[in-house]
C-alpha cells in the first residue's frame, strides 16, 4: 500500500475526530440540526475546508478510491463469516455518512463534479483488480471496491431519484455482497482453497453450493431481473435526465464495471465450478496469466461444512432473490426517503419537535 494512502487509512479516526473539532470550533455545536441551520453563517472557503475534511474521512470508511487500498488486503485475511458481516456492513456505513453530510450539513457546498470523478475513478480501478484476481475473496474484495463507485455516484448527481437509487443500491449491495462471501466461506470450507487456480469441479461435486454462488453472482454482475440490474438501471436514468456530458461518461463507465463484474464472477465459476479434474493443457494455458496474483497458492485442510453455515448461506441467497420479486415497494420506500434527506429544513423541525416535548 502507498505510504501517503497508508497513512490516510492508518489516521481515519484522527481526521473525523479533527473535522468534529473544526466544526464545533467554528459553529459551538455538534447536533447535525444545528449545523445544518449555521453552517450557511461561515465563509464559503471554511465550509468548504470541513465539507472536504469530512468527506475525506468517510471516504476512507467507505473505501473510496484512491483511499480504498486498504481493503482487498484485509478482508481476504479474517474468516468467511466475519468477511461477510465487514463486507456488507462496514464500507456501507461510510457510504451512510457521506449521504447524511451532502445532503443535510452540506446542501449548500457543491463538490459533486470532484465526486463523479472520485466515481468513475472508484468504479473503473476496482473491477480493474477483480479481474486481475486468482483468489475468489479478493476477486469479492474488489468488487465491493467498484459497486462502491456506484453509490458515490448515484449521491454526486443529487437528485431525489438519483438519491432514492443509491439507497436502494445500498440495501442490495449489502445483502448480495454477504451473500458472495458467505458462499465462498462454503467454497474454503469444501475444497481447502479459494484459489480458483485450485479448485476444480464443483458442479459435480458440490452443486448446492454452486448455485448458492451462482444467483448472487448474476445478481452483482447486473444481469435483470435481479436487483442489481434494477438498481443499476435507476441510476443510469438518474444520471441520463440531469443529461451532462460527464453524465454519460459515468454511465457507459458503469456499464463497463458491470460487465467486467460479470466476466469476473463467471471467470470464476468456470473454473472453480465448471471446470472437471481432468481438464486440458489448453484451459491450462488460458488461466496461466493468473499464477502470479496475490493468494493464489494458498491451501487449507478440507473442514466440514456446518449446517448452520449452509442454512445461513440459503437464507440470504434467498433475501437476494426476495429484492428482487418485492423492487417496487422497496424502491418506493427509497424514493420517499430520498426525497426527504434533500429537505434539510425537516431535519431542524424535527429536533424543534423534540425539543419541545
């Protein structure tokens, strides 16, 4: 990891802490309500010193590139449960914050041309080093990596529908990413790696877990019905109605990540699943490039597989595909939601509102 990068990831507490320092110095308040009402009292140039301090914080959180080399180096290392629970919570939570800071304490301060950059950037550089990967927790931990992007973007285009999507691509990037993880944990547990240099044959041998990857893999990858298509196709419509030409740089970029997440996940399939024991010199050769990447040498004891640990995997493969039968609703729920994050007055009557009682 760069030093500079390092350092960012290493220091993320200190630079939240130090822009929670910053505003309460400059506004005498750390309630969001407040500073939604005052921080339009500040000169332009300190609101935008701790709208960018903020931002950088949450970033990191949120592995943002060029901030998010932390990631596909950490989460490969714990074990497949624990991977599955950061992977769908921990980056979101990032995401959470910086949709709370555009929209309620920074509504007036405009950086959403630097966060479409930061998107397309996120987005490109990720789906990039999946496929690169020889190692299906890294293929995973770059993927989060890129889908990432996606919501970045959907918030750079600041609109209430555009605002309504990325909530709903939140929920269905939570629930499929722990799902992808779940089910290579099943993968490490039943053939002693994740290499997919290693592992051979797991249709035959294996074939419910195979399908248990296989759904939420077309289901990242954005292939409709599922869910990610939908929440892929309510962005792009977001962005294609604001109709800049940067607009439609970020959405041919996001169908680019979508595809290559689609090669990446299928990649893997076929030969992790697909491919047989016996296989020939010439598959050999087409996976060869792969030898070198990070982990792809790595072998484990077989373990057996517990019950509650294939259970789990089904339900959430299950939640997956119940995104996707119940969109309208939920999606409905985002707009809604959407909507109200860009009313920052709301947010002060509701502290009035509780002040008074």
């Amino acid at each position: 990891m760069p030093a500079p990068v390092a350092w960012f990831a290493e220091n993320q507490p200190v630079l939240f802490l130090t822009a929670i320092a910053m505003i309460y110095g400059a506004l005498g308040t750390v309630n969001m309500a407040h500073i939604a009402e005052r921080m339009t009292e500040l000169p332009q140039d300190v609101q935008l010193a701790l709208h960018l301090l903020l931002v950088l914080a949450f970033a990191i959180k949120a592995a943002v590139f060029p901030l998010s080399f932390w990631l596909p180096d950490s989460y490969p290392t714990a074990p497949a449960p624990v991977t599955a629970v950061f992977a769908g919570l921990l980056t979101k939570v990032g995401v959470y914050a910086l949709i709370r800071t555009e929209t309620q304490l920074f509504h007036t301060s405009d950086i959403n041309m630097l966060l479409l950059v930061v998107a397309l950037a996120t987005m490109v550089v990720g789906v990039l080093g999946a496929v690169a990967q020889a190692e299906l927790k890294r293929i995973l931990s770059f993927t989060l990596v890129s889908h990432v992007g996606y919501m970045v973007f959907g918030l750079a285009i600041a609109t209430e529908a555009a605002i309504g999507a990325t909530i709903f691509y939140m929920i269905h990037h939570i629930v499929v990413q722990t799902t992808l993880f779940l089910a290579v944990g099943l993968v490490e547990r039943r053939a002693g790696s994740t290499s997919i240099l290693k592992v051979k044959g797991l249709m035959k041998a294996a074939p419910l877990i195979a399908v248990l990857y296989f759904i939420p893999a077309l289901n990242l990858g954005g292939l409709p019905p599922f869910s990610g298509f939908l929440g892929k196709f309510a962005l792009f419509d977001a962005a294609a109605t604001e109709g800049s030409p940067l607009m439609y740089v970020l959405i041919v970029g996001g169908i680019v990540t979508s595809l290559l997440t689609l090669y990446a996940l299928m990649r893997a399939w076929n030969l992790a699943f697909w491919r047989e024991e016996e296989d020939s010199s010439e598959t050999e050769a087409r996976i060869a490039y792969l030898g070198e990447a990070p982990e792809a040498q790595r072998q484990a004891e077989r373990r057996v597989i517990p019950r509650i640990m294939t259970a789990s995997t089904v339900g959430m493969v299950a939640v997956s595909v119940a995104l996707t039968v119940f969109a309208g609703p939920l999606y409905e729920v985002c707009d809604r939601i959407g909507q109200s994050l860009l009313e920052p007055i709301s947010l002060v009557e509701l502290d009035r509102v509780e002040e008074g009682s």
